[in-house]
C-alpha cells in the first residue's frame, strides 16, 4: 500500500489491487476500527521501524483488558533519516509518537508503556 502514494508509482490497477482494495474496505468499513480516547484508561505506544518508513500506534487498554485501537501513524523517512542508525530511528519513532499523541498523554491518569 505505501507504494501506492508515491509519485513515481505507475497507476496498474489489476485484479490482485483491485481485491486487496475491496478487503480494506470491507475490514474498515464492517465494525469501529478506532475507539475514542478515554483519559481515564491505561494507554501504550507500539512502535516499529523500517529501513525506510516509521510506524507507532497507540492502544488503550479497556475494561476487560482487551486493548482498542485509538490512533496510528506512519511516515516515510527523508534522506537524511534514512541513512540514521537502527536505535536512532527507533528513538525517532518514539519522539515522533510522544509529539503526535502529547494530548492525550499529558494529563493521563496512569503512565503509559513504549
């Protein structure tokens, strides 16, 4: 999918893209993907790092300790990012995430896991 935004991508819309699409839209469309952030619940970042791409998401932990989807993020990495070493990248992503979810993290009635 991450292919599919760049500019240089040429548009080849076969069968293989065509029902890749139509699962995604499926999945995101049958039940809430995201739950609406509680300040009151424990919340946790996940993080991962590619060669050339940053992920993180944040979960919240709900009432039967099942933990809900409440946002994510990725991002491609610049030249200069790209030629970072592994555990900068990773402490990149993690500052990144910090920034990104300050709101809902700040005033949060627990600490938060990374």
């Amino acid at each position: 999918m991450h292919n599919l935004v760049r500019k240089d991508w040429k548009c080849d819309w076969t069968e293989k893209q065509k029902k890749v699409f139509k699962e995604l839209k499926k999945r995101f469309t049958k039940e809430p993907v995201l739950a609406a952030p509680d300040l009151d619940l424990r919340k946790r970042i996940k993080v991962d790092v590619l060669d050339y791409i940053i992920g993180k998401v944040l979960f919240m932990e709900c009432e039967n300790r099942q933990q809900r989807l409440v946002a994510y993020l990725s991002k491609s990495l610049n030249k200069t990012e790209k030629n970072y070493e592994i555990h900068d990248k990773e402490m990149l992503v993690v500052i990144k995430g910090l920034e990104n979810w300050k709101y809902l993290l700040e005033d949060a009635k627990f600490k938060f896991k990374i």
